[in-house]
C-alpha cells in the first residue's frame, strides 16, 4: 500500500528487519536472519523475498560481494519514523498531538518518569 507522498509505510516484519539494518549499517540476509529475536524469525528464504521487496520500496540498496548480497539503508531511520508517527496521528487523532497525549494520559500509558522527561523538555523548549 503505497504513498502519493513520498515513503511507503512498513509492515511490522518489515520493521524488524529495517531495525537490524539500521542498527548494523549493511547487512547480509544471513545476518539479517541471525540478528532478529526468536520471537521474529523467518526461514531465510522469507527474509530474502522481504529485504528484495525493501529495495523495491526504495527502503534498502543491494550491492552483491562475492556471492552475497549487503543491503543498507537508503533512508534514516528518524524520516520513517517521522513519517509514520505524522500518518498514526493523523489517521488515528485527527493530527492533534495534544489529542494522543490525552489519550495516553488518560490511559495511563505514562510513566511518572516519562511525566517528568516532557516537563523538562517543554521547560527548555521555553528558554
């Protein structure tokens, strides 16, 4: 499902595999497979066709070494991250900010410590 507006959205497997890629720099399907948690493993194979559809997403490049194929990343992870965040609220909160941390707040989904962290930053947003 794609965007008129730039970057596709990511599944979450894909996710996990652009963490690994983010976190490792360039990698290989093998080191893809290796790195993910118990929790996400997939048959290399899967791997293989998921990090081919992310360099059809435009997402990674592909350079072969040898017999094997390093994918890296072709965007930061702060502008996916960005992205996507802006699509959730807006599709979810109507783009109101305040109406998420609301939500969060009346949910409970907020550490005091998490409390305390925004207040320092909107007190030197401030200065």
């Amino acid at each position: 499902m794609g965007s008129k507006k730039g970057i596709e959205s990511l599944s979450n497997f894909e996710w996990q595999i652009m963490n690994q890629i983010w976190e490792m720099g360039s990698s290989s399907a093998r080191e893809v497979l290796e790195a993910l948690t118990e929790e996400h493993r997939r048959a290399y194979t899967t791997i293989q066709t998921y990090l081919e559809r992310l360099v059809d997403k435009k997402f990674l490049s592909k350079e072969k070494v040898g017999l094997v194929n390093f994918y890296r990343s072709l965007i930061p992870r702060d502008r996916v991250v960005r992205k996507e965040t802006k699509r959730f609220v807006d599709q979810i909160f109507g783009g109101s900010s305040s109406q998420l941390a609301a939500y969060l707040l009346d949910e409970g989904e907020i550490s005091q410590s998490d409390l305390d962290r925004i207040k320092k930053m909107l007190e030197d947003s401030n200065e």
